[in-house]
C-alpha cells in the first residue's frame, strides 16, 4: 500500500457515466487526458443511451493509439446503473470516479494515490464550481445551502462520514467497490438521489476508512436555472421517501422525519404563499426559491408516498 503513489499510472480504471452531453464531455475528456500519470490508466465511458453525437465522439477517442479506452453503450438506466456496469469490466487495481462535467487538476491522480497510500479507503475529492457558472444567483443560493457537495468533514479535518461521499471525484480499491455490491438497483431504477450516499453507507458499514481529500480538486461545469433546481428538489423528495424505507438508518442520520414532519399542513400553506402575486418581491430571491424548493421536494415525497399506496 505504501507504494501506491509511485504507481499512479498504472491503478486507476477512470470511470465516466455520460448521456447526451457530447460538447461538455469534450471538453472535460480533453482535461483529463492532461492528467499526470493517465498514459497508463484505462478509460470506461459508459454511453447511458445518447441520442446526440457522443457515439461518434467516443469513436474518435477509441481510435487513438495511446489511449486505453472502452465503450460501453446500454439504453439509459441512470448513472449509479452506468457506473456498475463499467465496474464490471474495471481491470485496474483502483477506481476513480469522475462525471462527464468534471475538470480536474493535472494533479489529481498523484492526490488520490498520495491519499490511499496513508490509511485511507476512500479518497473523497472536492469539487469547486467552474468559473464559468459560478457566480450566478443560483449557484450562489445553493451554496449558502449546502444543496450541492456537503463537503464539510465530520470529526477532524480529513475524515467523512458516508453523507460526504459523492462520486464526481472518488477513488477507491476496485476490490473494495465490487465487494459493496456497487450502486443499489432500488435507487438506481428511480434514477433520482442518494445512489452515492448508499454506496457510501455500505462501504462505511464494511469498515473502510472515508476520508475528504481537499488536495484532490476539480471544477464542476454544472449550469444551473431556479427551474432545474427547484425540478431537481421534487426528485430528491420522491428520492428521499425511497431511502426511508429501504436504508432507515441513513434517513434517521439525515432527520427525514422532521423534515416531512406536518407535511400535510406544509404543503397547502406553501401552495397559497406561492400563489400570491409578487410573492418573489415581497419576500425577496432567497426565501422565495427557499420556499419553492420545499414545496417541490414535499411534492415528491407525496407522489412517492401515493404511489405506494395506490400499489
């Protein structure tokens, strides 16, 4: 284990999930390629049913000669389903997750590997938002929320509790992510939140050290509209009902119950206050998406909760 920084090159199985965003996939293989040590390590970019031109653009790439490149292309499934299945061909000793928007640093596997090869498990890297899409309003709202990456470590400055863990940037043993069972299906076929934060609580029940690795950093190209986000908050409600049934316990560290508490009573109360003309002035930017976000993310958890009634 000692030695896992001097052989960076030849560990990492770097697995991408992507669909439909061929420009930005580009763009982002493009930095990756430019990574320190990537000569030796293999590519798995797992085509989650594309309809635009990443088939052709994915073609050229496996063309070249200096690249260990595979393709997997599957009808769409989500991505928790896409990383499983380039799991399943991985032949490297390490894994490292990254999304197709991500950035890195040229330095990031020599990070990931400097990490492991101290004692920790899991390498947790962060993600900063790309200059491009940072300082609009709604990225600054998520922020100030914490609705994005929840990096902040829990204990010292370096360990992470499961509720860390997110797989835009995260190395790991390929031994000990097969062990885990990979991405649950019960999350993945709903294709909405928490695929991350379970794969992350089994890893952590199994006794493997999660640790945050700031050193290992990239940029997140993420654009994001008051739309998108508040659409975004309805998948994590409905999620959010899916995980209280099938990981209780990882519900009970999030304190779902006080969040859905009195849902009944929340949900016509948020529907009148968002219904009043100029409501957005009255209460300005912040509390207004503060109050559609919860209205969206309580819709979800009621669609999910109706749902199962109705079956």
């Amino acid at each position: 284990m000692g030695h896992a920084a001097y052989r960076v090159a030849a560990m990492f199985s770097i697995i991408i999930p992507t669909c439909n965003r061929a420009d930005i996939l580009q763009r982002s293989l493009a930095c990756m390629l430019a990574m320190e040590g990537v000569e030796a390590c293999e590519f798995i970019v797992i085509d989650d049913g594309s309809t635009d031109l990443t088939s052709a653009l994915l073609e050229q790439y496996r063309l070249r000669d200096n690249l260990h490149l595979t393709v997997i292309t599957q009808k769409n499934k989500g991505p928790g389903a896409a990383r499983n299945a380039g799991l399943r061909v991985a032949r490297m000793e390490y894994i490292l997750f990254l999304d197709d928007d991500v950035f890195p640093d040229a330095a990031l596997l020599r990070r990931h590997a400097d990490f492991l090869a101290e004692g920790f498990d899991v390498s947790q890297g962060v993600l900063r938002w790309h200059p491009d899409v940072e300082k609009a309003p709604v990225i600054g709202f998520m922020e100030s929320r914490g609705m994005q990456f929840g990096f902040a470590p829990v204990g010292n400055d370096r360990e992470a509790s499961f509720l860390n863990i997110y797989t835009a940037n995260l190395a790991l043993r390929r031994a000990d992510a097969l062990s885990s069972g990979g991405f649950d299906d019960v999350l993945t076929a709903k294709r909405y939140a928490y695929e991350d934060t379970a794969f992350a609580y089994t890893l952590a029940r199994a006794g493997l050290r999660l640790g945050i690795n700031s050193r290992a950093w990239a940029y997140h190209y993420h654009p994001m509209t008051e739309d998108g986000l508040v659409g975004r908050e309805y998948k994590v409600g409905y999620a959010t009902r899916v995980l209280k049934i099938h990981y209780p316990e990882i519900a009970g560290a999030l304190n779902i119950e006080r969040i859905v508490a009195y849902m009944e009573l929340q949900r016509p109360v948020l529907a009148l206050l968002l219904r009043l003309p100029g409501i957005a002035r009255l209460v300005g930017y912040e509390m207004y998406l503060r109050l559609r976000c919860r209205d969206a993310f309580l819709r979800g958890y009621a669609e999910c909760l109706q749902s199962e009634n109705d079956s």
